[in-house]
C-alpha cells in the first residue's frame, strides 16, 4: 500500500536520508527502530503528510488508504467533557449526525440526488469504520486493555499511560488500512505495557510502530525497518531474528577485516621496502612494481565493506564520582504524603544510602514523580538530604531541566562549562557533534533532550542520582549504555521505571507503591511478582540465557577467537528458537 524509492531528504543543518527504499504491505505488523535523532518521527510527518516536505525520490500511497496516527506526545484537552466510552465513540457519533442532518434535509429539498450522494458517501464512511457494531467493538477493546471500568469515567481524570491506551483504541476503532503510532509505549506502567502488546497483536490491519521498548520488540513485529546514518534496511522476520542476523553478520564482516588487516600489513611491508630500495635503485622496472603494490594496497582498502548497522556506535555514558562517599543514610523519607486532588501517598517510610541503586516502581498517576522532585528540592520537612550530597536530577518532564530556546552549546556553558571548545569534546562521546551543536533545545527529539539530560548529569560529579523514567524515548544502544553507566556508578540512585529491562540489569532493590504507601522488596521477589502479574516467566528467563551467551561472543569478538565466536552462534540459535515457541 505504500511504497517509498530512492527517498532523500535533509535540513539546512542535518542530512537525514540517502536514497532510502522500502515498503509497507497489508497484514505487517512493522517496527521502526533507529538510534535517537535519527529522523524517524520526520519521516512519518512525511508518509503523513507528503505534500508539505520537500524531497528528493518518489512516495506512492495507495489514494484509498486510510491512515490513523497516534502521536507520541498525545495529551487530553483539559476542557474535554466526555466520559472515556463518549470520547472513544466520537468518530462515529459525529458520522451518525451528519446521517441524522441528511434525513431532516430530505423532508424539505429540491436537490435529492445530491443529498442521496452525501448520504451514500456518509453511509459508507461508517460502514468502512465498523460502525453498526462500534458500541461492541468498543466494549471489546476496553476488556482485552483491562479498562472496562474507565468506560463512565471523565477523560480528564485519566493517568497519561491510560490516556494514551485510549488514543490507541480510539484509533484502531475507525478501521484505518495504515496505523502509525510514534512511541506509544513511553511512560506506561507494566500493566499498561501489557495491555499495548495485547492491542498491537490483535490488529487486523497494517501498522508502523516507532518504539525503543525492548519487550514490545520482542513480541509484537513481524517486520523491521531499521534507519541508521541516513540509509535504511528492511528485514521481514521478528526483531529477535534480525537481532542475530546482524550479529551473524558482524562476525563475519570482523574476520573478513582481520583477514584483509593482515593482508594489507604484509603489504605496507613490501611497499616500504621497494619505496626503500627505490631511494637507492631507479629503474623503471622497480618504479612500476611499486606502484602495482599501491593500486592492490588501495583496492583491498576500498574493498572492505561498509555495514552501518552491524556496529552502531554506542554513546559513552559515565557517571563519574570526585568524591566517594562513606557507608552512610543520603536520603531519610519519615511521614512523608502528598495529596493533589486525591491523596496519593500516605505516611512514606524509607532510606537511601550512600551506594544503593533503587526503583521505585508503581502504576501511572500515584505520585512517584512528585516524590522524586520533592527530594530534589529538599524542602519538604518529612524528606532529609544529607548535607554532604550533592544531587542531579533528570526529568521526564525535559523542559525542568532544559532550556528549549538554549542552544546546545550554550545549554552546556550555562551548566558550568568554561568554553565550546570543552563542551565541544564532552559531548562528542555523546553522539553530538558539527552542526547540531548550534541548534536549539526545540529543535531536538525527545530521545536526544534525554541523552543531553544524561550528559548534564553526568557532568555534574553528583553523588546522588534521581532519574525520572530516563530510558523514556532512548534508543535501544543508548538503553544498554545506561545500564552499563549504572552498574559502574558508585554512588546513589533512585530511579522512577517502568523499564524492567532496566531494573532488574541495574538495581538492588525495589520501593513499590500500592496502597497509597511504598514498600522495600528484594529483587528476587520483585522478578517473582512481575513473572506472575505481567511477564511469562519462561521466556524472561530464556532470554537471560540468551543475553549471557551474546555477552560471550562480543568477549570473543574482543579476543579475535572467531572459531570460538561461531560455535556460540550455534548455541545462541537455541536459545532463539527455544524463545520463539515460548
């Protein structure tokens, strides 16, 4: 239904696709993935809307193709007054009137064929939405998101997780051919995550998904399309297998460069002792097999194959320490509670010392936010700082901590930098560098906002962490590089997640909130309640198995044990079968 060929497209500042081709057919279920920044949400602006980009290449959309889009920064008006069912049944109570306004025409008109055109027209949107069933259908997708009892609740009362599960429904409700959703998943809770996978699996059309969310990749995509360093590549499979195909593929590019490194040394030998012997004997004979070394030298150097999405960079995350510490309480919470329109938290107990890595874990809406900033403020009299803890905050509200109308470099220099030059070499390790660096805050992705937010922190020497759902919007390199900055930090974290993959490869326990109160539960238990609440067991452990023998083969990589390296794929293969029958 949508087939884009040799696509280019830029901004004055930033190339964003190369002659890039792919396509999108009935029945994939596709997943959009690439590292932040890379122009995925532009290029859906673009599928969206082709007539308000200028572009190199050509776009064909089936002209009857009907696209729903779900935004990944969908908000509910505050002025809306319509219970959840109303606010889903909109399209087709709006459809229903205008059917209602064309019979009262009927009874006065002279112009009936008109009238029977828009009637037909009318009719037959309706039908195409599903709509003489659409109060079914609606009770349907409530149940299967476990939300049937939002259905006479306010939309305005809505947590931001289940508002946006309501968009998605809404959505999938007017039947569209196409269904793009630009990270839908951030900032859900378990439950809600789990109520996502449930929709995206049961939808009977074509969807494009943008997501970083490793558990929604696991399980939810038949295709991939992968956009990396301006160029795309398709991959009809789940991400799992595209997954080991790239690290097949890896393996073997690293021992054709091993082979060719070794060649073109030999070669750099031969080379220099002709050039030698050259300096000393000018015949012509000499002169030519120099230069018949060289054009072979050069040959093998433009040989070597270029794979951009085989080794992606990683950002450099470090969150570095001046000064460490002792073994002592950094964060006391005694009585603590907060109330907005409901009480939220009630009578707060808990510690944070000096080297714990802690989540706080909990559904969407019951304060977990407002308590994190409230002990970043330090002014609220049932939370105690230590008076040596010097903390960083990120937020999963960006513009708390960054100024959009700031340059980059001057975001930087505000933050206590002394020249561009320095900040210029600070933040290359995090991916940004040229021209990117003079443009505005505003003009970012969500995913880059986050990894700048990450750079402030880590700059700032702090020796007690408060993150804010900081894997929100990051790419899945830039997740695992968090995860290793966590595990190598030797202060203090509290963390806001619903990442699991984040906390349970970088905590050491977990605060829970249910009941309007937190308690402390051990990593173990916290597994065993997510194994039988949301996760299938089997599988999550499967996959740990999976990720220790990958962790094996990048060792071997390291080690050029390429004989070594190969054997693991065969094991790693196991494991992957053993996950896709789970």
């Amino acid at each position: 239904m949508i087939k884009v060929e040799h696509l280019s497209f830029s901004f004055p500042q930033k190339e964003l696709y190369t002659d890039i081709s792919f396509t999108l057919e009935e029945g994939q279920h596709c997943a959009f993935i690439g590292t932040s920044g890379s122009g995925k949400s532009t290029l859906i602006e673009i599928l969206m809307d082709p007539d308000k980009h200028v572009f190199d290449g050509k776009l064909e959309i089936d002209p009857s193709c009907r696209i729903g889009y779900v935004s990944q920064f969908s908000q509910v008006d505050p002025a809306t007054d319509m219970t959840v069912f109303e606010y889903m049944s909109e399209a087709f109570t709006r459809l229903q009137e205008q059917l209602n306004a064309i019979y009262a025409e009927m009874a006065t008109t002279h112009d009936m064929d008109s009238l029977m055109e828009r009637y037909q027209l009318t009719l037959d949107a309706l039908e195409s939405m599903g709509g003489d069933d659409a109060e079914s259908r609606i009770h349907k997708k409530l149940n299967l998101a476990n939300l049937a009892k939002l259905k006479d609740v306010s939309v305005t009362s809505l947590s931001g997780g289940e508002f946006k599960l309501i968009q998605v429904m809404k959505e999938m409700l007017t039947n569209p051919d196409l269904m793009i959703m630009d990270e839908p998943d951030v900032f859900l809770d378990f439950e809600n995550l789990n109520a996502l996978k449930k929709l995206i699996n049961s939808h009977k059309g074509m969807l494009l998904v943008v997501t970083h969310n490793r558990y929604l990749l696991n399980h939810c995509f038949n295709k991939i399309i992968h956009l990396e360093n301006t160029e795309i590549q398709e991959f009809d499979g789940s991400y799992i297998e595209y997954h080991f195909s790239l690290l097949q593929t890896k393996i073997e590019l690293q021992e054709i460069a091993a082979a060719e490194a070794e060649e073109i040394e030999r070669y750099d030998h031969i080379i220099d002792n002709l050039r030698a012997i050259a300096t000393y004997n000018s015949e012509a004979s000499r002169g030519r097999a120099l230069k018949a070394r060289v054009r072979f030298q050069e040959r093998l150097e433009v040989r070597r194959i270029k794979a951009p999405f085989v080794e992606i960079k990683q950002r450099d995350i470090h969150f570095g320490l001046e000064h460490e510490m002792e073994d002592d309480v950094l964060v006391k919470v005694d009585h603590y509670s907060v109330a907005f329109d409901e009480l939220l938290l009630d009578n707060v107990h808990f510690e944070i010392k000096s080297t714990d890595k802690v989540a706080i874990i909990g559904p969407n809406g019951t304060g977990k936010t407002t308590l994190l900033r409230d002990i970043f403020r330090n002014q609220h009299p049932s939370i105690q700082v230590h008076k040596d803890a010097k903390v960083a905050y990120l937020s999963q509200l960006q513009g708390e901590t960054l100024e959009d109308a700031n340059t980059i470099l001057h975001e930087f220099i505000d933050a206590g930098f002394n020249t561009y030059d320095e900040v210029r070499a600070y933040l290359a390790s995090y991916g940004f560098e040229g021209e990117i660096l003079e443009q505005k805050i505003e003009s970012l992705s969500g995913g880059e906002k986050n990894i700048l937010q990450l750079a402030k922190v880590a700059a700032s020497q702090a020796n007690l962490l408060l993150l804010d759902e900081p894997t929100s919007h990051l790419d899945v390199y830039t997740q695992i590089a968090l995860e290793k900055a966590i595990l190598n930090y030797k202060g203090a974290i509290l963390m806001v997640s619903h990442d699991f993959y984040s906390v349970v490869n970088g905590m050491d326990y977990v605060l829970i909130v249910e009941h309007q109160t937190i308690r402390k539960m051990s990593m173990r238990k916290f597994r065993q309640m997510i194994y039988a609440s949301h996760f299938n067991k089997d599988y999550l452990e499967t996959e740990q198995k999976k990720k220790s023998v990958e962790m094996q083969i990048e060792l071997a990589l390291k080690e050029m044990d390429f004989e070594l390296a190969k054997g693991l794929v065969d094991e790693l293969e196991g494991w992957i079968k053993r996950l896709s029958a789970l």
